[in-house]
C-alpha cells in the first residue's frame, strides 16, 4: 500500500516553508488539526519522524529534508501532468506565471490582465517579481512562464526564446545634501571607496548575482527593490546609479544631483522571454500582446519614483 500522498507532500512543503503548522494551514486553508494529523498519520505509516517540535516552530529531521527533497519532484510533477491534460482537453493552461523585473511596478500590466481574463478559459493567473539574474532565473527553473522586462542578456545554454523589448539608460546621483554632491569633476574609485553604495538585492539562488558597479570591500547598503534604492538615495544614505527617466525627474525636482563618474554604467537591454516549445493558448496571447511596440514605453512609466506624488514629473511613479 502507498503510505505517501500528494496532500502530505504539499502539508510538509508547507510547512517546511512557513515555519509552523499553524502558517501552514492559513497557506492551504486547513484547521491546524488536520495539518497535525496528517503528519503524524505520516510519521506513524512511514516508521520514521519527520518533523522536530521546538514549540510552535519546527524543523525537519534529516530523515524529513530527504523526503522533501525528493516528494517536490512529485509534487512538481503531479502539478506538470496536471496542467498537460487540462490544455490537451482545453488548449488553455490551468496557469500561467508571469515573471517581471522589480525595477517595474506591476500596474503596468494592468490592462493587459483586463483583457486577458475578458478571452481565458479558467486559466489562474500569476505575476510574481524578481531582480537581476533571480528574473533569468525563474524562467530556467520553472517558476515563471513568461519573462517581461527582464534585465540584460539571458544566461547561456538556450533553451528559451528571447526578443529585445527597448534599451535605458543610468544616471548617477546623490542627494544635495550627500557628499560627493560637492566634489568637484568625475568620480573615481578613490573619491567612491570612502562612501556607502545602494544597491538592489539580486534574487537569484543558483545563477552569480549580479553586482554591477560595486567596488571590494565597498560599503554597501542592499535594499530589495529599485523603488527602495531611489528612496534611500534621495533621503541621502548612499549613491548609486539609478534608471534615468525617473533620475532626471527627481533631478529637475532638486531631490538629487546628478554625478559624472569615471567608470558609467552603459544603457541596458530589457527582454521578453519564453521557454522554447511550451505553452498552449495563454502563452500564445500573452507573447503575441507582449510584442506591442509600445510595451517598454508602458514599463518605464512605471518606474519607481516619488516625484510624480509630489506633484511632479509622473513618469517615474508606481
């Protein structure tokens, strides 16, 4: 008799994640009871514990990491099977996961997820958000389906289909009040190593992060999104270089000072991208209206920035 099922797979990577059975059970909508029960029903039919109580929190035992380890495989294998029936029969995805670089708010998309649910068949719908190589990186593992606005060239190896969307620009800058505001000609690597950099966490797990800009042993304050860095930076913690649409409007506002630098950041290539040989009907609509000339005028009006908030330039407001 098979003592494992997809439901005690799914509690215990719940569970995993969330730190507690209680986190869990809001997770998948169970009564802590039934969270409980099925794990211990589980330990007692497999002979072994998988789970170590310290209260409210637990951990995985040894024995309970390597049954996670591999039940995900199943887990994700069940969703896979899942989701190839359901769009045999339909043509359409049970869903479809939508990756974007943090750098844009996800209002952009706005009217694009109007239209979509005005022709889906019962396809869900994700828009999740990552930085860097975390945004290539989803792609190739699996988390997203379709990558809008991802930042630079992907990583090798193929196995995906890339078009380039548009091109930006940086611009460096401070706040009046920083510093190197008041330093006079370009900076260098010896007016920068004695000052505290900005930069956005990239949210890769196994590709290199990306650290563009930074130099060894700079002082470095890590933030999670671009919106963060423009904040921190027009409040003075730090320099950095920042998308240059929402830079020049915050410069025009005398939030900051743009800085000429020895070493500039050069303009950036933003993709759109698709696994190769995937997808049924809801990756077909959404690649065929993602290549809409206008789509990377649309991302940059919402890039991050106060500006617009205050009255001003709005190109750059969330």
């Amino acid at each position: 008799m098979l003592r494992l099922s997809l439901e005690a797979l799914q509690i215990v990577d719940a569970i995993e994640r969330r730190g507690s059975f209680s986190a869990a059970g809001k997770e998948l909508h169970r009564v802590p009871s039934t969270i409980s029960y099925t794990v211990a029903k589980l330990e007692d039919e497999l002979g072994v514990q998988v789970f170590e109580r310290h209260g409210p929190r637990v951990a995985l035992t040894p024995a309970g990491q390597e049954l996670l380890k591999e039940g995900r495989y199943l887990l994700k294998a069940a969703q896979d099977l899942e989701n190839r029936v359901r769009r045999v029969a339909s043509g359409w995805e049970t869903e479809l996961t939508i990756g974007m670089d943090s750098m844009f708010s996800t209002l952009a998309l706005r009217d694009d997820v109007t239209a979509f649910y005005a022709v889906a068949q019962q396809t869900r719908l994700r828009v999740l958000q990552e930085a860097l190589s975390g945004t290539w990186e989803a792609l190739l593992e699996r988390r997203v389906d379709l990558l809008v606005g991802a930042p630079g060239d992907g990583p090798p190896g193929g196995g995906y289909v890339s078009q380039a969307i548009g091109t930006m620009g940086f611009v460096f800058a401070v706040a009046p009040g920083h510093p190197l505001a008041a330093v006079a000609g370009p900076l260098g690597r010896a007016e920068l190593q004695h000052h505290r950099a900005v930069s956005v966490a990239d949210s890769a797990r196994q590709l290199a992060p990306r650290t563009v800009g930074l130099l060894l042993g700079q002082d470095t304050l890590t933030l999670p999104s671009m919106q963060a860095k423009f904040d921190y930076q027009v409040a003075g913690l730090g320099f950095g270089f920042l998308p240059e649409p929402c830079a020049r409007a915050a410069i025009a506002a005398g939030l900051l000072v743009e800085k000429q630098v020895e070493e500039p950041k050069p303009a950036e290539t933003f993709y759109l991208a698709w696994r190769s040989g995937e997808g049924g009907a809801a990756l077909r609509w959404w690649s065929g209206r993602m290549g809409d000339p206008a789509l990377f005028a649309r991302l940059l009006r919402h890039l991050p920035g106060g500006v617009g908030r205050a009255g001003g330039d709005d190109s750059c407001r969330n």
